[in-house]
C-alpha cells in the first residue's frame, strides 16, 4: 500500500486538528495516545445504536465492534 498525502481542505476533522487555535483540541486527542501521524489522516466515528429491546437490533453491536 503506497502512501498518500491527504488533503484536509474538505475534509471536517480539520476544525479538531489544524491551526494554532486548535491546540487544546490536539492535545486531547495526544492524550488519548494517538501519535502526530495520526492525527494528521482523515477521523472516523462509529456510533451504534444498538439495544437488546429490538431483536432486528441485536447484530448491530457486533458490527460496530
């Protein structure tokens, strides 16, 4: 897998990680122990919804896991 570099221009994860005022966000996320180059790509969330009340329900967590 060759590496790119990625843009942040577009992309939302800009307004935690890029520019000086930004610093109280970065060292949040330094604290939670990702390194500099992982912070510069892109961020994803996973949220899940999952509950045992539903039974359509019950394969969610998993595939958030």
């Amino acid at each position: 897998m060759n590496a790119r570099v990625i843009s942040k221009a577009k992309l939302p994860s800009r307004y935690v990680t890029v520019g000086p005022a930004r610093a109280p966000h970065r060292s949040y996320l330094y604290a939670m122990g990702l390194s500099a180059a992982e912070i510069a790509q892109p961020l994803v969330g996973v949220a899940s919804c999952w509950n045992e009340a539903a039974p359509c329900n019950i394969s969610l967590m998993r595939q958030a896991q």
